[in-house]
C-alpha cells in the first residue's frame, strides 16, 4: 500500500468512528423504542428491534398529561415565538433601516444581553412572578422566554433586513408609495424567509429549554413536554423502552424544524468572519 | 412629486432640515414624525426588555444585599443586610470547592470541545465526497438532538444494569464494569456529564469551523508545504491564523454555554445532585429554591456572572484585536 492509500484508509477509519459517536446513540434510542421489555432488558444487548413492539409507544402517550403538556408545549411555543416574532421585527426594522441618536448603544445593548446568562436571573424572575401571581401560569413561562427570544430575534432578524438592498424600497418611494407601504410591500415579502428562520430558531430555543419550566411550573397538568419528559426518566427510571419512545416523540419536532434552517446557522457565522 | 421622496437615496439618511412653516400640505404631518418612527418601532421591544431583563437584572443585585427567606417571601420585602451573604458565601472553604471545580469542568468541556471539532473539521476536508456527506448528516443528526433527548440517551447507555457501555467495556476485558455504577464516584460522574455535553457541542463546532476552512486560501496552504512544513506547522502557522476570529467566537460561545451548565447535571443525576455534583450554577440553584434562601443565591449567582465575564472578556479583547481598530 502506497503512503497515499494509507491516509486514505486512516481518514476513513477516522470517519468511521465519528459516525458511531454521533449515530450511534440516536439509533440505539429509536432501536430501543421499538424493542419488547425482555429484548430491553437482556445482559446481553439486542441490536435490531425484531421482533418490533409499539408498546412503547403506546404506554408513553397513556402516561398522565403527556396530552396536556404537549397541548402547554404548543401553546407557550406559539404565544412566545409570534409575540417576539412581532415586537422584534418592528426593531429589527429600526435598527436595520434607520439612522438615530443611541443605535450604536443598542447594537452593544443586544449582543451584551445574550451573554447574561438566565440560569442568574431565574431568582428575581421567579420572585417577581411570584409576587404578580403569575408562578404555574402559562402567561408567566410566555414572557419569562422573552427574555432571551426577543434580544435574539431582534438580532437574528436585523441581520436579515440589512442584507436586502434599501434601493429596492427607494424606488417604490420615488413611484409614490409611502415608507409604510414600501416596508409593507417591498421588505416584507422579501424579509418572509428571515422571519421563518427566525421562527424556527426561537422555537426551538424554548423547546430546548428545562430550568425555566421547572422553575416556574409545578403542577403536573400545567407543565411543558421537557419536564414532563425529565421527570419521566426520573420516575419510571426502568422502564427504559418507555423512556426511550417518549425521548424519540420529544426529538420530532426539533429535529424536522431543525434541518430547516441548519444550514443558515453556520452561513450566518462564517459569512464574513474570516475576511473581516 | 416631494422633494423628500426623490432625494438621492443614502443608507443613514440626515434628519430633514427645518423648513419655514408652509401651508399645510399632504404628507407634512407625516414628515415632522418622521424622526421619532425608529423610537416608535423600538419602543415596544425595549418596554418588554426593560421589565422582563433589566428589572430582573436590578432585582438580582439587590436581592443579593438582602436577607431574603421564606419569612420575607410571604412579606413580599427583604431587609437589607449589606455583604452578609457574600462574606458567608467567600468564607465558605465549600465555595472555593465549587469555583475550582466550575472553571476545571469548562475548561476541559471547552478544551475537548474545541480539540476535537477541529480535529473532525480537518478530517472533513480529507474525506472524498461521499464519506464527508455521510460524516455531516451524522453530525448533524446529533446537533439536531434536543439536551434532553440526549441526556436520557446517554442515561440509558450507561445505565448500570443493561447499559450498552458497561457491556462493551466488560467485553472488551475492562474488570469491574458489571453492574458498574457511573455515578458512584464523582470522577467518573463528571466524565459522562463531560460527554454529554461534548457530544451535544461538538457538531455545532465541527460543521462550523469545516465551514470557515473553505474560506482560508489553499494557495497559502500549499505554499508552505511546498516550503517543507509539515501538518502542524501548516496548521500552527496558516490555517489557525486564517481562522482564528471563528475560532474566538466559538471558543466565547463554548464558554459562556459550558460554564453555566445546569440541566445535564441536574437530570443525569435524577434532579437531587449531591454536593459533589455542585457547580456554582446548581449551588446557586439549590440554595435559592432548595432551602428557600434567595439572598444567598442571587450572591452565588452575581458571583457566577462576574466569573463569567472575567474569563469572556479575555476572549472578547482577544476578538476586538482580531478584527482590528
């Protein structure tokens, strides 16, 4: 073998085991999902799930407010990710579009609030939500996500705005349209897929989340899908094929919004950062 | 046709100049607000951030000079007892434990972190085409996975009793891993939450910096092999240097995220951690809604932030020197 076809075999023996590391896990989750408890609970592991359950399955979603939590996951998913969807789009617009007195502020302002980190500010939150009333409420977890979606979004969005050229709107002005109507009917048609980017981050930025919702809610019937998930594990920990569909369930949506809009996250890291 | 609508088009656009006062005209009601359309936009966006950031940001500071309990939470009002909770938790040898241990279990999450995904990242651009797209669905596959998914993954692998990693290293003829207990001793505990959470960071890290190698010139590359250097020494002097902004915005995000690392802990170790598990992250937590002693924890947790941006603002001077005055 040639010095060259010996780097080639390392490479792909490298490779190789980078895709067990990384799929692996994924495979042995889903695997286990489908697997009947005596196949789960053998000293000696089965790799294929054959002969294949949905039993699972079906004890997962019989779990006690696993319906409930998923309807609360929808809801604070939703309500978290239009409201900021709205308020951030009208600063992205400001900041993007516009010139004035305290924008360099701003701009520092956003990227110093993504550094602060929640796990700090969950104690006051959690006081002052508190006080209003408003602990195991989904109105409280709505706008405690705020926190850390809106600066984001705002961020996210502004960078999407900046990258479609302000002539396009000009010329819509100079035919008579107003600087409402050409936001309205230029940028925003054009700034449609930023805004599902953005949706999307957001959205899987609150599923992600489980310190908040543990924090913040404590009845079973108001929690969210993570901690309904959490505290699965902690309870039946066990029953693993349980566990493991239910892992499997919690993973779809993320994955399916994720592979959306993967390719963006790295684009809008690297695009210009190595030029400067 | 107005006058504003057809001046010559500029990204900053100079508030319009006083004019005298003219007989009113359609449109001049509009223009005279003009100026205070991007403080209307913002408006609500900054409304909502200064009560659900900047107060909480306030109210965390405060909270920390305070004797705050169960008695104050019914009260609704602390009293103010000045550094008390920052001298009982500075004088704790406890504390000192947690700090040692915070800063170690970020430095090695982030070290591995970083080593291995430009290791991956570099491997990538070896790889003929095909094995390099199957390399890249795996990673991210595995970015795609949400932290919890991935904890309760991990959980069941190392699950003592029919884990598949106790049976691989048994077969492997590792001795006592039968019915071998990960979370027994806090050495090898730590080792699987620093696995979890690498395995959760590493693609993000990998499939970026790949990115940013198709940005550095291969000319140059090829230059200084032609020159005689070997693989280091392209990669210490051409390609690291190249890449080195993208390499300090990871290695700060990396920081920031591994520093503060709560639920991997939290959850591997079915929400009770022992004390041997604590990081000023589940320190803070614990004493604020453990033992119900908020003004302790807000200091834990001030104490945290400050730590924080001691160690990110190296990074950030780094990043600002990089892009240059």
């Amino acid at each position: 073998m040639t010095r060259r076809q010996l780097a080639r075999a390392g490479y792909n023996a490298a490779a190789a085991l980078v895709l067990l590391v990384t799929l692996f896990p994924i495979y042995w989750m889903v695997a286990t999902g489908f697997k009947r408890g005596v196949d789960i609970l053998s000293f000696e592991p089965r790799w294929l799930p054959v002969p294949g359950t949905l039993e699972n399955y079906r004890s997962a979603i019989a779990k006690p407010y696993f319906l409930q939590d998923v309807r609360n996951s929808i809801l604070v998913v939703l309500a978290t990710v239009l409201i900021s969807l709205i308020l951030a789009f009208l600063a992205a617009l400001a900041a993007a579009r516009f010139n004035f007195r305290g924008r360099a502020a701003l701009i520092v302002m956003l990227i110093v609030v993504q550094m602060v980190p929640l796990e700090a500010l969950i104690i006051p939150i959690y006081l002052m939500l508190d006080g209003a009333g408003q602990t195991d409420r989904l109105a409280g977890i709505i706008v405690t996500y705020l926190t850390f979606v809106l600066p984001f979004a705002i961020w996210t969005l502004r960078g999407f705005i900046v990258n479609i050229p302000e002539e396009l709107e000009e010329a819509a002005m100079v035919d008579g349209c107003t600087r409402a109507g050409a936001f309205w009917r230029i940028l925003f048609p054009l700034v449609a897929p930023g805004l599902v980017a953005t949706s999307v981050f957001s959205f899987i930025l609150v599923w992600n989340d489980y310190l908040i919702a543990y924090v913040l809610l404590r009845s079973p019937e108001k929690q969210t899908l993570g901690i309904w998930l959490a505290s699965f594990t902690t309870n039946h920990g066990t029953e693993w094929g349980g566990v493991m569909a239910a892992s499997t369930l919690f993973a779809i949506p993320a994955v399916v919004f994720f592979l959306l809009v993967q390719r963006r996250v790295v684009s809008g890291l690297t695009a210009g950062a190595v030029k400067g | 046709m107005r006058a504003v609508e057809t001046r010559p088009s500029s990204r900053r656009r100079a508030a319009p100049a006083p004019r005298p006062p003219a007989p009113p005209r359609p449109g001049a009601r509009a223009r005279r607000w003009r100026p205070l359309a991007p403080y209307a936009l913002l408006l609500p966006s900054l409304l909502v951030l200064a009560a659900i950031l900047g107060f909480p940001m306030y109210r965390l500071v405060s909270l920390s000079f305070q004797q705050y309990g169960l008695r104050e939470l019914f009260a609704g009002k602390g009293t103010f007892i000045g550094l008390d909770n920052y001298r009982e938790v500075v004088t704790d040898p406890f504390f000192w434990t947690v700090v040692v241990r915070t800063v170690l279990f970020a430095a090695v999450c982030v070290g591995l972190t970083m080593v291995l995904g430009t290791l991956v990242a570099l491997l990538l651009r070896n790889l003929a085409r095909p094995m390099r797209v199957a390399v890249t669905a795996g990673l991210v596959a595995a970015w795609a996975m949400p932290t919890l998914t991935a904890i309760s993954i991990w959980q069941w692998m190392f699950d003592f009793e029919f884990g598949v990693v106790n049976w691989l290293l048994t077969k492997l003829g590792a001795d006592g891993f039968q019915q071998h207990n990960w979370f027994d001793q806090p050495l090898q505990g730590f080792s699987v939450i620093v696995l979890v959470v690498v395995w959760g960071a590493l693609p993000f890290v990998a499939i970026t910096l790949h990115a940013g190698l198709t940005q550095v010139p291969a000319e140059l590359e090829e230059a200084a092999r032609v020159d005689g250097a070997g693989a280091w020494q392209v990669f210490r002097h051409i390609t690291f240097p190249v890449m080195k902004p993208i390499f300090l915005i990871l290695a700060t995000l990396s920081t920031i995220w591994d520093f503060k690392v709560f639920t991997q802990i939290w959850v591997l170790l079915n929400q009770r951690p022992s004390r041997d598990y604590f990081l000023l992250g589940i320190w803070s937590y614990s004493e604020s809604f453990g033992v119900t002693r908020y003004g302790k924890g807000a200091a834990i947790a001030v104490i945290m932030v400050i730590l924080l941006l001691v160690v990110t603002s190296f990074y950030v001077r780094q990043m600002l020197r990089a892009v240059g005055p």
